[in-house]
C-alpha cells in the first residue's frame, strides 16, 4: 500500500516535471514532437507576438524552420520567452533546445558557457539618431552633441570609445531604462539617441513623425545577432548551422516559399541538391532528404524572412545592408550544399 | 374648582432642526468653512480640483479615443487615452499566448471559478461544506485539464502559453488558497513544544523572510536547474506558484503568530480543562479567535501576494502587467503617444478592482466577525 503511495506521488509529481535522458538532443526533439526554442520576451521584428497572438519575428521564423526540417512541420514549437539574465542557464539546462534571442556572438560567450553560436542571423551594429533639423548627417559632425545613453551597457562603452578614436567631445544624459531614454531624446533632452541600429529603427518607428528623425549611416560596432545551442551535440549543431545555411542558399538560387514547387523540376544542379531531388543531404543530419524543401515551402528563404519581419515595407523598415547577400553586397555567405 | 390641568395626551411632533444646521449650507459652513484655516483649505483644495479634474476628464473621457476608434485618431494631436488599442490587444491582456480558437477553455475556468467562489464569499449561501469542497479539490482539477489539454481530445496548450490576466489569476488564487493554510501551520509549529517542528518552522520562516521575492522567483528560475539533474526541468509556471505560495506563507504565518499570541493563556488552559486535545483546542478555540483579530493583516497578505504575481516576469511569464508592457512594446501598428500609457492605465485600473475588492470584502468580514468586541 504505501510503496503503492509512493508510486502515485513520484508519478504526480514526474507529471509535471520533464525528464529526458542524456541522449542526442535530436533523439529528444524527436521524441517530444516540437523544438523548444528560447525567445525574448517581445522585440518587434525579431520575436513578438503579432495581432493574432503568435509568435513572429525573424528568430522565430529560424525555429520554425528548424521545425520544419526535423518534423516537416513548422508549427511543431513551443516558445519559452526568456530575460537576458536567464538565456544560457536555459540553454545549458536543457530548458530550451535552441535559444534565438537577439544574442550577440562574442568569444568569451562562445568559449566559455559552453554554448555554440550557430551563425549570425542578423548583423547588427550601434548607430545614431538625430533629428533631421539638426542638419547633422555623419557621426563625425556630432563633437560636442549631448547623448542619451542607458547606463550600464555596453552601448555606453562604445560611444566612448568612437568619440576618443576620433577625438571628439560628448555629454552624455544617463538613463537606467529604455524607455526613458528615449523619451529624453523625444522632448528634446538630447542632440542624439544611440543604441543598436535595429533598435533605433523600431524606436522610430514609434515616433508621432519618424520622418522628422535620421539613422546616421555610421555603425560603430559590431553585434552580430545569432541563433544558440549547447556545445557537444555536433548532430544538432549541425542541423541548427545548415537550416540557417539553407535559407540563405535559397535566396542566392532564387528558391522561395512560392516558387519552390516549381524549382523541384529545375535543371540547376545546385538547386536539384538543396531541395533533394539530386542526392541525399538530410540523412548525414539526421532528417529527411527534403528537409531544405519543407523549410523554403513553409518559413521561405532568408529575403521572405528578413522582408516579412524587419524589412522596408515593414514599420521597422531596416535595410539589408550588411545582411545582403554576398553577391549583393552584404556579407551573408552560405558554403556550398554538395 | 374646576379642573384647569392640562395634561398632553400626545407626543409634540418634533419640529424641524433650526433652519442654520441643516441642508447643503449649513454642512458646507460646518465641514468647509467653519474657521478661517479651513475656509482656506476648502479654497486650495477647489483650486487644486479646478486644475487637475478638467485635464484628467479630457485624457480619459473627453479626449479619448473610444473603444472603436483607429490608430490615426490615436496619434492626432492632443489625442487622449487610446482605449482603441486597449480593445484591439484585449485578447492578449487577458490570455496571452492561448491559441485563439480555445479561448472558451479559459473562458469556462473563469465561469467555473465565479460560480463556486462568489457563493463561498456569501455568508448564507447554502451547502458550504460541498461547496469548499468542489472549489478546492474539484475545481483546480478540472481547470488544469480543460487549461491543458491532452485528455478528451482537447488540444495540448503548454504552460508557455498562458498569459495575462489567466496566469494572475491562476498564480493568486492558487497562492492565496494554499498560502493560507500553510502559514497557519507554520505559526503553529513556530509555537510547538517539539523541538524539530519548532526549528523547522522557525528555520523556514526566517529564511523565506530574509529574502525578497525577486531573489526567490530568480533562484527558481536560474539556479534551480543548474541543481537538477541534465534534462530534467520543471514547469516554469509551477515554480512561480511555489515560489509565491511559499513566500507567502512565511508572512502569513508571523501574521497568524500575532493572532494566537493575543489570545490570553486563559483561553488555552480552558479548553484542555475541558478535555480537548491539540488539535481540537487550536481549532475549535484558539483558531476563531485569534484569526478574528488578524483579519487586516491576512488580506494585507493576500492583496500584496495579488500584485507581487507581476514578478513573475522574472520567470519569463507573461502576467497582465507583463502582457501589456509586450504589446507595448511590440504592437508597432498601434504605436502612439498615449499608447503606452493608456495600456500601463488599464492594467493599474485592474489591478485596483481586484485590490479594492478584497479590501471591502475584509472590511465586511470583520463587522461581521466582531461580535464580542463590537462598540
């Protein structure tokens, strides 16, 4: 009776608690039947709930297409918002399977969590706002300008920096919190508002005239913003790399969520082998043969993606510039699927 | 000699007071302008009014923009509150990320909730036994099913999913239901003969209490799995009940201490003279009385527990506070300049109801419950 007891409370509480051995996390996936995937807690553009109350945004769609990869499916996740304290403690303990959470790549990060950054979804970089009266319109006129800055970011470092390199005088006006930095830029508390350029532009497009304010073109760091896993599953690593790999091949062959049907008929080799009608390259990762082809038919290729979420016609409305593609201009760069 | 004595055989009708205390002149004369100060108050105080009540009206009311209005009359010029978008994100402020086809699953819960727990709030309502019953043991049962799915065909909803105004209310009755009892054992462990019970309790309680609930929710969320074994995780959701229930409780139970220790040994002594035992003494003398006196300080508890759930933000979860600052922030195409605010003003305005609403209910429970004490 009691060891009976004992049973129905372990099962109880097992009920609401998730065990999954030490297997490939693959295997898990698989075995649970969705991706979890870490998101932020609601960035316009990258993930944030639109007006039907599902996840969107860029690094949503990279889940999805992982989804769609491993169970042809892209609506096979599950979303756990996460802060920026608790990101990598989710990662590492296996919370989420894959953390796309406007993350910036850095070494000590890559080397030292016991993470591995997957690639670099997006590059983003601190820039500068000004308004359009002010007539400024490069980052080397703005000696002397009063900056809105939030304290305790490295955004706060930066600008110091670029001013010394270029010898250049600055006042900060300190803020501990986003919003209120921005309204200090709003009432005029300051020439100029810096953060990073995908912020900036969701900050103005929040404006009662965004067109009263420019972006200057100026990028004075690097934030390349990527899709994580945890180190030591290379199978998974592996997937999570060549999903974002395929969404930009497909773009550079001109594979998209429309045509991709037709393309299934192409005579380009190139294209024959992304989408699975020429070899087998999901088998090594673990997934079907047309994994690339169930991506680009329900997420599309990165341009889709990257247009959908925080492109021009968007009220984000951020150009490709380092985001095009190698052959446009950018620096996004897939190896070659063969 | 004739009889001249007078004598009334009926009452004299009470005429009416002097005509200078009564009516709107005389009160205003004796609360308003009685000495020269308060005729100077009384006219800051009008001043004050005639300045800040004409704005306000106009934000609110006269300004705003109505519940069917459209972003451009939002972002207009001297636009007011944006109700608008208060009744275009609704759904989201109230369940979050709940797929929007079952929507009637919470729905119900609500129904269900109100249905048994408005009758257990009315003193003669009949059937209370069934009644605590059904809400305590059955309801919570059913909702979890009918929230989660899984079972009769109903669609898997994770927790991840919850949001709003449902995970406030879901964390708060949780945690007032369990948080109560369990602080009143601890207060009476605290008081126990039995050494172990005793350190226990005491232990717990300094321990929850020497710490702020911020802490408590981050430890749940970040360090706890770092203790559990590799891919073993626990809902999000359940420790930020246990974290609040927990936290709770230890407050509950100085709160409760405070009630027995106002009880005179009197009363104690009595009760074993009659031949009770512990728990029948506690719960038959000591308990009615003593929870009698703390009333004030429970709801305290209860209401401080209702607004800390927005913490659990900390865990990723998206309470209503939490839901609102995410379309905030997030629902560009009814960004404007009132937006933001006019959403931090609805979650206030509910957080007040419900507030407001436990605070009378506590006041009515008391002169309800002050029979011997009553002046």
């Amino acid at each position: 009776m009691q060891k009976q007891l004992v049973a129905l409370t372990a099962t109880a509480i097992l009920g609401l608690t998730a065990v999954s051995a030490q297997a490939a996390i693959l295997d898990d996936v698989k075995a649970k039947g969705y991706v979890q995937c870490g998101v932020t807690g609601g960035v316009p553009g990258f993930s944030a709930p639109d007006s039907n109350n599902v996840w969107t945004g860029i690094e949503v769609d990279f889940c999805r297409a992982m989804a769609a990869a491993v169970f042809n499916d892209a609506e096979a996740v599950r979303y756990t918002s996460l802060t920026s304290q608790e990101r990598f403690t989710a990662l590492s303990a296996g919370e989420v399977d894959v953390l796309s959470r406007t993350t910036t790549w850095t070494m000590s990060r890559d080397t030292q969590l016991g993470i591995s950054f997957v690639g670099t979804m997006f590059y983003d970089g601190q820039g500068f706002m000004v308004r359009k009266a002010d007539g400024i319109e490069s980052a080397l006129d703005l000696s002397g300008a009063a900056i809105c800055i939030e304290s305790g970011t490295t955004t706060e470092l930066n600008a110091a920096d670029y001013f010394a390199a270029n010898s250049m005088e600055f006042n900060t006006v300190v803020f501990v919190d986003q919003d209120e930095v921005v309204k200090a830029y709003e009432d005029g508390r300051c020439d100029v508002y810096t953060t990073d350029s995908s912020a900036l532009a969701a900050e103005r497009s929040k404006f009662a005239n965004p067109d009263d304010h420019i972006i200057l073109p100026e990028i004075i760091s690097k934030e390349p913003l990527g899709p994580v896993v945890r180190a030591g599953d290379t199978q998974w690593f592996n997937l999570a790399r060549w999903t974002y790999f395929a969404l930009l091949e497909a773009e550079e062959l001109g594979v998209t969520s429309a045509n991709v049907d037709e393309m299934l008929g192409s005579d380009n080799p190139a294209i024959k082998r992304l989408l699975g009608v020429e070899g087998d390259f999901g088998t090594p990762l673990g997934v079907t043969k047309d994994w690339a082809y169930q991506i680009i038919k329900s997420v599309g290729n990165y341009a889709e993606s990257y247009d959908r979420n925080v492109g021009p016609a968007t009220p984000i409305g951020l150009e490709r510039g380092l985001n095009a593609l190698w052959k446009d201009g950018g620096i996004q760069y897939a190896p070659p699927i063969r | 000699m004739t009889d001249i004595g007078f004598v009334r055989s009926d009452m004299v009708s009470a005429r009416p007071a002097p005509h200078r205390t009564t009516g709107a002149v005389a009160w205003a004369r004796k609360n308003l302008f009685s000495t020269p100060l308060d005729t100077g108050l009384t006219i800051l105080g009008l001043l004050f009014l005639a300045w800040i009540v004409p704005p306000l009206f106009g934000f609110f009311i006269g300004n705003a923009v109505g519940p069917n209005g459209t972003v451009e009359q939002c972002r207009m010029e001297n636009a007011g509150a944006c109700w608008a978008y208060i009744a275009a994100e609704m759904e989201f402020f109230i369940y979050g990320f709940y797929d929007i086809p079952e929507h009637w699953r919470p729905n119900i819960v609500f129904a269900l909730g109100a249905l048994l727990f408005v009758p257990l709030l009315i003193p003669k309502a009949p059937f209370k036994r069934t009644n605590a019953v059904l809400f305590i043991v059955v309801y919570p049962i059913v909702s979890y099913f009918l929230l989660a799915g899984g079972v009769f065909g109903l669609k898997v909803i994770p927790t991840e999913k919850w949001g709003g105004l449902l995970v406030t209310l879901i964390i708060s009755v949780i945690g007032i239901t369990l948080s109560f009892p369990l602080g009143v054992i601890l207060a009476l462990g605290r008081q126990s003969q039995l050494p172990i019970i005793k350190t226990v309790c005491v232990g717990f309680i300094e321990l929850i209490r020497a710490v702020p609930l911020i802490t408590i929710l981050f430890m749940a969320s970040i360090m706890l799995p770092l203790f559990m074994p590799q891919g073993m995780t626990v809902d999000k959701f359940l420790r930020a009940i246990v974290g609040v229930t927990l936290f709770t409780s230890a407050y509950m139970a100085e709160v409760v201490r405070g009630g027995l220790q106002a009880i005179p040994r009197g009363q104690y002594e009595a009760a074993s003279a009659l031949g009770l035992g512990y728990w029948k003494r506690m719960w038959f003398i000591i308990l009615p009385q003593a929870l009698k006196h703390v009333i004030p300080g429970i709801v305290n508890n209860f209401i401080s527990l209702f607004k800390d759930t927005s913490l659990v933000y900390i865990v990723g979860m998206k309470d209503l506070l939490e839901a609102v600052k995410t379309k905030n922030d997030t629902a560009l195409e009814w960004q404007s300049g009132n937006t933001a605010t006019t959403g931090y003003i609805f979650a206030a305005m509910v957080f007040w109801v419900f507030c407001f609403g436990m605070s009378r209910y506590s006041i009515y429970m008391e002169r309800r419950l002050n029979t011997g004490y009553k002046r």
